[in-house]
C-alpha cells in the first residue's frame, strides 16, 4: 500500500493537467483537468470497449445498442453508469482504441439531450458526471477535432448549468458538498465560468464549516463520507494551486482535520470501523489519501463532537461509537449502533458490526440499521432508534431519516492503574422501557485484555416500564475468526487468521454461539458468527464478560481451568 501511495503521488507530483495548449485562444475552453485519485483499471477497458459494463456486481451487454437506451439492472448500477467514473479505467489502459472508445461513449451521451433517464438529474449523480468530465477531458479532448470539442464544450456547460438548478432541492449531506465541490471545480477548469469562483468558493467555505465537525468528522457520523469527501477535496485544493489562485482557508482546515480522522476510524488490517453505514473502504485509495497526511501520526484518542473513542493498548485495538444520532436530514443513512464497539487485535478484526454491503443495500438496509445488527445490548429485539416505515413518507423524503433515539449520551474516560476506562450511557430505551444501558469498557495496558459490563438500570426514581424486560447482548465476530463455544457454555475460544488465540468468558452466564452476517465485505454478505448472551432486568440487570487473548495454542486453551472470578471494574 505504501509502495502503490509513493506512486500515485509521484504521478500526481504535477497537479492538475493543463489543457489550454489542446485548443489556444478561444474564449470558451477548458483551461485545466482536476487529477482523480480514484483507484482505475485498466482491464476493465476491453470489457467496456466490448460492451460490457461491469458496475455495482450487475452485469449489462449492449449487443450494438446504446449503453444508455438499455434499462438498469439496479439503481446502484444506474448511479455508477450515469456518473461516468469508468472514464478513469479507459485513461488507465491509454490507448488510441480506448481514447476513440471514451470519445463515442460521450458523444452517445451528449448527442441526445432528450434521453430521459430517472437519475440522470440527480443531485449527487449530476455533480459526479460533472467531476467525472472535467477531471477525464485529456483522455476524451486529446486525439479530437474542433468540431467535437466544441460539442464537448457545450454538453459540460449545460450539466453544470443543470447542477446549478440542482441546488434547490438537493438533500442535505454529503450530496450537497459533492454539488457545491463539483461548481467549484467548474468555475476552476472552464474560461467561461471564472466569474463564479468566489461565489462558489465562499458557497463551499459556508457547507465545510458546517458539515465538518470541529474534531473532523462529518455530520452525518459516517467513516465512509470522509473517504469519498477527501476523494474530491485534495485534488480540488491542487486545482486552486494550479490555477494561482489561493484555496479558501475553509478548505484547508476541513482537510487538516479529516486527515487524522482516517487514521482514528482504521484498524490494524487497514479496514474501517462499521459504523453508521460504512461499508468497505478500497484500501489502495486509502493509502492513496494517507499519503497526502504530512503529519503521520498516531490517531487521537476522543472524537467528542462526533461522537467516538478509540483505544490503543499495545497491538490491540478498541473503537466506540459514544454519540447521539445525527440530525435527521443527515441521518438517512445512520445506524441504532449506540455504545457498539470494534475490536482488533493486531491485523485481525476479532469483533466487529454487520455494516453496509457496497451494493444491494436495499434488501439489507433495515436488519444494518438496526441494534441488532451491532456489537451491543439489544432490549427485547428492539432497536435504540425508530426510523421513517410508511413508505409514503419515505418516498416523500428520500429515504428512511432516523425519527427518535438517544438524546441524552454520555461517555466518561479515565486512565486507570491497570489500564484506559470508558464508562458510557444512553437513554435509548428510556422512554418504551423505562431503562438507561450503560457499559464499561477497561482494556489492559498490554492489549491482552478487554472487559466489559453492560448494565439496564431504571432512571433514578423510575422504574422498569412494561412485561417486556428481556436483552440481549450481542458480539459480532468477523468471518475470518473461528469461534467454538466451551464445554460449560460460559465462554468461546476464538482463533485468529494468525493463529492467535483469545477467549471470551461470561461466567456468571450462558453464552451462546449464532450465526450472524458480514455484509461490509468486498466480496457481497458473507457468514460469521456472534456471542450472544440472553437475559431478564428483571432478574439479573448486568452482564460482565472478558476477551482475554491467550498465550497458550488452540489446543491447550480448549482444556479449561477452573473457573475464575473476573477483576472487578472500577465504577
């Protein structure tokens, strides 16, 4: 990875490419093309140059008609179509066969203005066409006559004419930064848009200091919004060099606090942590995005304003979702993961949440969103947030917002003799079944060692509303872990990629071994299993368990010692 970064950097040493030596003079041109850092290949050239477009896991063969006259197999597949992204991986192969094959794709397109297409003028599709365009023109402009050019020319100019209009009723979110990115990259790279580079700079400067929060992070509470975000940012701030012209302070300080925000959200196997709709995150991008981080430092500990904890203890590594849900109109895509956690040890993920497939989300959108999906307490099947269901409603407002959850999230750290303590709340469950989780994290100073209590208590002077008192506490494991539950059922044995052994105990309770689902993987949903532990409040209102990493084999761990007490947890 850091080979392939070195690389990306070198080739991009230059910035931007100038463009106005292709056609001088005229008052209407493209001046330069922003560098796309997105990852290309250029395999994938022959199969589109023979008709066969691979996007979003659906496959679509023209058989000598239109790409864009055939119907989408899915709207993930439209989206990726119709955001011309694939223009990258015929620049990869650069080749006279792949520039003439870039050039018919888009004359196809441009040359029929009426086409109607569902997504065509969406938002967040419009402003990556736009992008897609601009930062492409070399591959699509370099071998051409006038007469296209000029066709090219006038087909950009309406889409970013078209963006413009979009800005009315755009959503909230990361689809009106990628709107408010692509106007500013527009104004930067055409001749006859320069007048509008200090109203869409100050437009973008206004939206980054509102949706970056002070620690970094994205309103929306989602790692993955930082990694397409940056995607656009960093080549956008290269574009503002080449042009002489100096970037707004705004963009600045949004990067500077992003980058180190990547690194907190990592694991030790370069994945991100699954929360709030993360799915995978290509690790040669990443790479390619740490590779401008001048500060290659450890990452923070405490994200308070958006809402995460992270431990380092020796290889092991904890990180925890201690904040509130996002605002509505940024939280379309936002989980019921309050208080959930990831675990890993070294370059294995041992405990982790079910996430977001990349594509097919809306078969899995639901059971992902939901607590359950989550490394955490689940009381009585339910999940800590409501989200939008009649689907009316969610038509009316794009998706399914978050309606209610917690609103009142606390979270407490300390260093502590033996280790680093996070003690953290959510009223959640408060107002259905009159109770408060709370769970107490303690990782040992070594990375040998995490233990944890979860705890339903009434709030103070209340009591447990209802018949309806049980929970369940769930730990998700990843698919590479397997996992075999011990003979008196108080615990499972887990073994790592790396042949690493750790335990997981419950001993005043019975642990169960059920069959859970991976669904961030690059590869579609996979298998895996989960630790669950059921139980009553009304009964027994805490549960105190351990991951302890062994330091004798597989086979000596399955004999058991007798049973131990656990340290107790300072509270």
């Amino acid at each position: 990875m850091n080979r392939f970064a070195r690389n990306v950097m070198a080739r991009a040493s230059g910035g931007t490419v100038a463009l106005s030596r292709l056609w001088p003079g005229r008052s209407d041109r493209l001046i330069i093309a922003p560098h796309d850092l997105r990852t290309a290949d250029a395999t994938r050239a022959a199969e589109i140059y023979a008709g066969r477009f691979v996007f979003a896991g659906k496959i679509v063969t023209c058989h000598g008609r239109s790409i864009f006259d055939l119907d989408p197999p899915s709207e993930d597949w439209e989206v990726a179509l119709l955001g011309f992204g694939w223009l990258r991986h015929l620049r990869a192969a650069d080749t006279a066969l792949t520039r003439a094959n870039a050039r018919s794709l888009v004359d196809d397109w441009m040359s029929n203005p009426t086409r109607k297409r569902p997504l065509e003028r969406r938002a967040d599709v419009l402003a990556r066409r736009v992008i897609s365009l601009l930062s492409q023109a070399p591959l699509v402009l370099g071998d051409t006559d006038g007469k296209f050019y000029r066709r090219y020319l006038r087909g950009l100019t309406r889409e970013i004419r078209y963006l413009r209009y979009a800005m009315i009723d755009i959503g909230d979110g990361v689809p009106k930064l990628q709107v408010l990115i692509a106007l500013c990259y527009a104004s930067l790279c055409l001749n006859n848009q320069g007048k509008h580079i200090r109203g869409a700079s100050r437009k973008l400067s206004d939206e980054l200091q509102r949706q970056i929060l002070p620690d970094g992070g994205h309103i929306s509470r989602n790692p993955g919004a930082l990694v397409e975000l940056l995607s656009d940012l960093l080549p956008l701030r290269q574009t503002f060099a080449a042009r002489n012209i100096a970037p707004p302070p705004a963009l600045l300080n949004a990067i500077d606090r992003m980058m180190p925000m990547l690194r907190f959200f990592r694991h030790g196997d370069g994945a991100f942590a699954l929360f709030n709709g993360m799915s995978s995150a290509p690790n040669d991008l990443v790479a390619t995005l740490l590779a401008y981080d001048d500060t290659h430092g450890a990452p923070m500990a405490n994200m308070p304003h958006t809402g995460y904890q992270r431990i380092d203890a020796g290889g092991m590594t904890v990180i925890m979702d201690t904040g509130a849900p996002p605002p509505p109109s940024v939280s379309h895509d936002a989980h019921a993961g309050c208080l959930s956690f990831e675990l890993s040890s070294g370059p294995s993920r041992i405990v982790i949440n079910c996430g977001m497939p990349t594509t097919g989300r809306d078969n899995w959108r639901a059971f992902a969103r939901s607590t359950a999906a989550h490394s955490t307490l689940t009381c009585h099947d339910t999940s800590s947030c409501q989200f939008v269901e009649f689907s009316a409603m969610k038509k009316l407002l794009q998706g399914a917002p978050i309606v209610s959850g917690p609103s009142n999230v606390e979270s407490y750290r300390e260093a502590v003799p033996n280790g680093e303590l996070i003690t953290a709340s959510h009223d959640g469950y408060l107002a259905r079944f009159g109770v408060v989780h709370r769970r107490v994290l303690m990782a040992a100073q070594d990375g040998a060692r995490l233990d944890g209590e979860d705890t339903l208590t009434p709030a103070p002077g209340g009591k447990i509303k209802g018949n309806e008192a049980d929970f369940a506490l769930r730990f998700h494991l990843h698919p590479s872990v397997k996992a075999s539950r011990l003979s008196d059922a108080r615990g499972v044995m887990l073994v790592l990629p790396n042949r690493d052994v750790w335990t997981f105990e419950a001993l005043d309770d019975k642990v169960d071994l059920e069959d859970s689902v991976f669904l961030a993987g690059n590869d579609g949903p996979r298998r895996t299993a989960q630790i669950v532990i059921r139980q009553d409040s009304r009964h027994a209102s805490s549960i105190r368990w351990s991951f302890v990493r062994s330091s004798t084999s597989a086979s000596q761990t399955t004999a058991r010692r007798n049973a131990r007490r656990e340290p107790e947890l300072p509270l």
